[in-house]
C-alpha cells in the first residue's frame, strides 16, 4: 500500500504540474486577446481581476485541458492521502512545482539558471528525505468534532480567499495561490478521514461534513488559482501554493492524526520538511522576475541576486524593483505586467 500511495501522489504531482502551465498559458492566450482586441482590461481599478478576463481565461481550450489534468491530480492525491502520511503524500505532491519549472521552459518561454536548479535540487532532495523518514502509517479522525471544526475552517478559509483576491489588487497573485493551496491540503485531510468510503455506506459518506468540505474546498481553492495565475509568475504561484498544500496537512497530521516518523528519524523529517518549504519559495523568489507576458521587459541575467536587467532599469522608463506579480513596490501597476508573463505573470 505504501508504494501504491507513492506511485500515486507521484502522479498527481506529474499532473498539477502540466495543469498549472496549460492554465498558465490560457490565462496568458486570453489576455493576449483582450489586448489585442481593445476589449475589457484583465484587471479592475484595484488592480484585481476582471470577470470578463476571468471568464475568457475559463473558455480558453488550453486551460480547459489543464482542468482535466486537475481532476487526474486530484484522483492520485486522494489515493496518495489515503495511504501514506499526509505530511509525505502531500510532499511528493508538491513536487508539482518542479513540473511547471521545467514544462514552463518550454510552453513560458521560461528561463532556468544555476539558482533555480539548486532551488528545485533541493526541493528534490528534501523530498527523498521525508520519503526515507517517514512511518508507514496511516489513520486517525475519526471523531465527528473533527470533521465538523474541518468544514468550519474551510468556510472561513474560502471567503477570506474569495474577498482577498478581489480586494488586494496585484498582491491577489499570492493570496490567492497560498489559499489556494491551503485549501487543496484540506481535500487531502478530508480524504483522509471521509467516512462510508472504505467500506463503502452511502449513508455515513453524504452525512459526513467531509464530504462537503472536499467540495467546497476544490471548488474555491480552483478558482482563486486560476485567479492567482491571470495575475501572478506562474512559478511564484506555484511555490507558494505547495507551501499551502504542504505545511497544513503535514502539521494537522502530525497533532490530530498520528502521522509520524520512523523512530530515530524525526529529525530528518524535520529537515526534509524545512528543506522543501525553503527549495520551493527560492523557485518563487527567482522565478518570479523574468520576461514579461507580452516580451516587453529585458531578460535576467541570472545570479544569485534577482535582477531585472542587465543594467539595473526597470523596463518601460519605471523605476524600482519589481516584487515578481507585476507590481512596483510603491503603488503603480507596471505597463505591459497587468496581464502576465512568458513564466507566468499575469
């Protein structure tokens, strides 16, 4: 059961990781459009997004594509879930990240330096860490209380992920991907403890708060992704919503449902678990400040300091660094970022 949980959670990652680009490109061909059509702008006068971009980016064939691969992601994660502890299953998960770094080289026009590689190297290496540590156990949850507090903490978790991404303009990039996540770890937790599913009794399934939990968290977690990839770098999206799907589940396994590691490797667990939070916001750090959407920034130079430029200017005559969601530290919206990037930036 263990090497089928891993077998699993592998596939969901392989498949989160061509979602995310395949809705990173449609976000990025919708917005395309708009501009080129003169139609509504991606974005409000607060800087988040527009229905109309919303619904263009939902009807875009390459992002409907991406949706199918969702729903293969999450079929592999519920099994991973349900067979591994959640602080493992949802690591290798979160190997989606270096799925979209690598895919997005080519469909982004992406650029990978030595500082990404080391970021995405360690996020491997933690990864092997954790698989090594962790105890084949899985379990736990199964007072009522629980399932209730879980969907509570969905509901609230939802509407303060719906009203950020509308309220917080460009910064709705990283909003809504660290909702995003944390809610795509609380499917994973609800998977976890579902009742009626093994054996199966249709009864005890739909009168467990799980059940809905599951839906309500997908459905929102979904859309304020998608929200975070019309405005935000695709990898710095990506970075830290598997810090969300990771660091939730992996806690609440370990305080409420018995996950742990193998006896004298609890320490490596811990710097496994470390080690892949730290892998994936470097990929978010150094990710995030490449081309722009349309092609109009200069290309980075790479190094181990995240530059814009060669010569240090902002592109388009602005001035100041870019904090990697087309923003401009200091209130202005950057020409030509509003609506993304080749990595991303939408």
């Amino acid at each position: 059961m263990f090497l089928i949980g891993v077998l699993f959670a592998g596939l969901a990652a392989v498949a989160y990781g061509l979602s995310t680009v395949l809705r990173a490109l449609g976000a990025r061909r919708a917005a395309v459009a708009a501009r080129e059509e003169g139609s509504d702008p991606a974005t409000t006068t607060s800087g988040g997004p527009s229905m109309n971009s919303t619904v263009a980016t939902l009807r875009d064939p390459a992002f409907l594509v991406g949706t199918g691969l969702v729903i293969v992601g999450f079929g592999g994660g519920a099994v991973a879930a349900r067979f591994l502890p959640l602080f493992l299953s949802q690591t290798i998960v979160s190997a989606n990240l270096i799925v979209t770094a690598l895919l997005g080289t080519t469909v982004l026009g992406i650029r990978l330096h030595l500082r990404d590689w080391v970021a995405v190297l360690t996020v491997v290496a933690s990864l092997c860490m954790l698989g090594f540590s962790a105890e084949h156990h899985t379990g736990g949850g199964e007072d009522i209380a629980f399932h209730w507090g879980l969907f509570a903490a969905t509901i609230v978790i939802s509407a303060g992920a719906l009203l950020g991404v509308y309220r917080l303009g460009a910064r709705s990039a990283l909003v809504g991907g660290a909702a995003g996540g944390t809610l795509f770890g609380v499917i994973a937790i609800a998977v976890r403890v579902l009742r009626g599913f093994e054996p199966l009794d249709m009864v005890d399934l739909f009168t467990d708060p799980a059940l809905y939990t599951i839906a309500i968290a997908g459905a929102v977690g979904f859309y304020v992704q998608t929200v975070a990839l019309q405005l935000g770098a695709v990898n710095g999206v990506t970075a830290v919503l598997v810090v969300g799907e990771t660091a939730a589940p992996g806690i609440i396994g370990v305080i409420f449902l018995d996950d742990s590691a193998k006896p004298g490797y609890g320490w490596l667990a811990v710097v496994g678990f470390i080690g892949a939070v730290i892998g994936a916001m470097l990929v978010a750090w150094y990710g995030s400040a490449d081309a722009d959407h349309f092609g109009e920034a200069p290309v980075s130079e790479g190094g181990w300091r995240r530059r814009q430029s060669r010569d240090g200017d902002a592109p388009d005559g602005a001035t100041g660094d870019h904090d990697g969601v087309g923003h401009i530290p200091g209130g202005a919206t950057e020409p030509g970022r509003r609506h993304g990037s080749p990595d991303g930036n939408m």
